[in-house]
C-alpha cells in the first residue's frame, strides 16, 4: 500500500449519490433569527439615537450639582434665614445653575421623546429621573432668584 497525501484526489473520499451531506453550519445573527421568528429585526441606534441624549442630560446634570453653590445658595435663604443680595457673583452661579439645569431636561426629553417601542429600559429610566431633578434644580434657581434682593445702588 502506498502513502498517500491529502491532496491526492485517492485521499478524498469517495462520493456517491446515496450518500448523505453534513448538514450544513448556520450562522445565525439577530437579523436572520428575527427573520426566521417573523418579527422585524432590531434597528441599531444612530449616534444621536435617545441613549446619547439620555447620558447627555445625566452629563450636563451632574455638571449643575457638582460645579455650582446653588443649593448652598438656596439653604442659605430659607433654612438659616439669612438676607442676601443679588450680586453679580451670586447672579452668575444661579444663571450657570439654570441654563445647565434646563439644558439637561431639554437633553433627556429629546431622549424620550426619540424613544422607540423597543429602546431599552435604562434609557427610559436615566431619562425620566433626569428630567425630574432637572425640572426641581430650575425650580430651585427660580426660587432663589425671587428670594434674593437686588443690590441697592449707593448715591
């Protein structure tokens, strides 16, 4: 018996008609399960889709409740009482502290307002909290603004 190489068509084995294929190896994605299943295909979300908007508005959120004296601001005029005046300082914290606020519900409402019956679950959940405490720090900038007293002018 002489070697022979798997190359050599000797090798190979030998076909008939009557014998059966291997069956075939599928390679399933979502898409082509979702095909089989009869229901449509989950989309990808865009760059711009409701999760970018959702942890944009968390973003701009913690910016406000890190970076700004507006809850010491408010504190200040209605748990200890004290008279303050609304100087330039006092008014920039308070107008940064409103516009990021805003800018955060505006964010995460795109988000929810872009949802889809099949976005996930967090995203509806990260969204809504954050238009909840967005709408409560604008609520607290307005507040402290109508507590605050104009500076009087001297002369």
């Amino acid at each position: 018996m002489t070697p022979t190489s798997p190359e050599t068509p000797e090798a190979a084995a030998p076909t008939t008609p009557d014998a059966p294929l291997p069956p075939a190896r599928a390679v399933g994605s979502e898409a082509s399960e979702a095909f089989l299943d009869g229901r449509p295909a989950r989309r990808r979300d865009s760059l711009f889709g409701p999760a970018t908007f959702s942890v944009a508005g968390v973003l701009l959120l913690a910016t406000t409740l890190l970076s700004t004296q507006l809850i010491g601001i408010f504190n200040t005029q209605t748990l200890i009482g004290a008279q303050g005046t609304l100087g330039p300082a006092v008014q920039g914290e308070l107008t940064g502290a409103g516009l990021f606020s805003a800018l955060a519900v505006l964010s995460a409402a795109t988000a929810l307002f872009r949802s889809r019956p099949d976005t996930r679950p967090w995203i509806f959940h990260l969204a809504a909290a954050t238009v909840l405490v967005g709408l409560l720090l604008v609520a607290l900038t307005v507040l402290s603004y109508a507590l605050l007293t104009p500076p009087v002018a001297v002369g």
